[in-house]
C-alpha cells in the first residue's frame, strides 16, 4: 500500500494517463516542470551528500561497496555482453554498456528512506556510484573501442 501512495508511482501513474489520452501539458507548465526537473538531480545531490556521516568501514558500508561494484562493473558487462549476443553493435552496443553501467538513483534514495529502509546503507550506493561510474564507464568505452566493437 506505501507503494502505491509513493509521489513519484502517482505522478507516474498521471503521467502515462495524461499521454495515452493525449492530453497536453500547458506550455507554461511544461517548461517550468524541465526547468524544475534541471535542478533536481543536482540539488538532491548536494542535499545527499550534506547529510552523509561516515561510520566508517563498517558491515553496512561494506555492503554499499559491494552493491556498487555490481552496479557500475558487472551490470554494465552483463548488459553489454547481452546486447552483443543479441547483435548490437556500435553506438547501440554502447547505450546498452552505459544503461547498465549508470549510477544508482537518487530517487532510490528517497523511496528508501520513505519506506523506512536502510538510508545510510542506500546514500553510500548513490555516492560510490556516482563517484567511481564515470572512471568505469570511461574504462568500458576504452576497452570497446581498442576491441574494435566501437
């Protein structure tokens, strides 16, 4: 039931109705929601980051270190070796290797905390992600084009 009252399955929810209806968004509001929408990552962000105390390595960190590996190493691996499997090649090949190898969420973030999860176990997954993504898909992408698959 807490799922179903969550902002971000309602505002979903709205918005695939709006579009299988066909009903349009005042311009106004449409550009201001992007504009809102800009901002938020980034703000969320810095709101996260304030609000990180680090325990140290403990179990819990341990934990975020091993679900962002999965999520910024394997991930994009699995996802990339699929793709090419499947008979994707180039720059599509590449958009499956970077879907996979995208940092978690920050909405992750909030859905955690607003369901009473673990929030400091799921801070660290969007950090570490965040951080160490960009030198893993700049690796990954390295590594495709010296294998001639870009």
């Amino acid at each position: 039931l807490t799922v179903f009252k969550n902002p971000l399955f309602v505002s979903t929810i709205v918005g695939v109705m709006l579009n299988i209806c066909g009903i349009k968004l005042p311009i106004i509001l449409t550009r201001a929601l992007a504009d809102l929408g800009h901002v938020t990552t980034p703000f969320a962000l810095i709101c996260l980051g304030g609000g990180i105390t680090f325990l140290g390595f403990d179990k819990k960190f341990k934990y975020a270190v091993v679900a962002s590996v999965i999520k910024i190493i394997i991930t994009p691996i699995v996802y990339t070796v699929s793709a090419f499997m499947l008979g994707f090649t180039g720059t599509d090949l590449a958009a499956f290797m970077i879907l996979g190898g995208a940092p978690s969420a920050i909405i992750g973030y909030a859905m955690v905390i607003q369901m009473g999860g673990d929030g400091y176990t799921a801070a660290n997954i969007v950090l570490i992600s965040t951080l160490f993504s960009a030198v893993t898909l700049t690796l990954f992408i390295y590594v495709m084009m010296a294998m001639g698959l870009l």
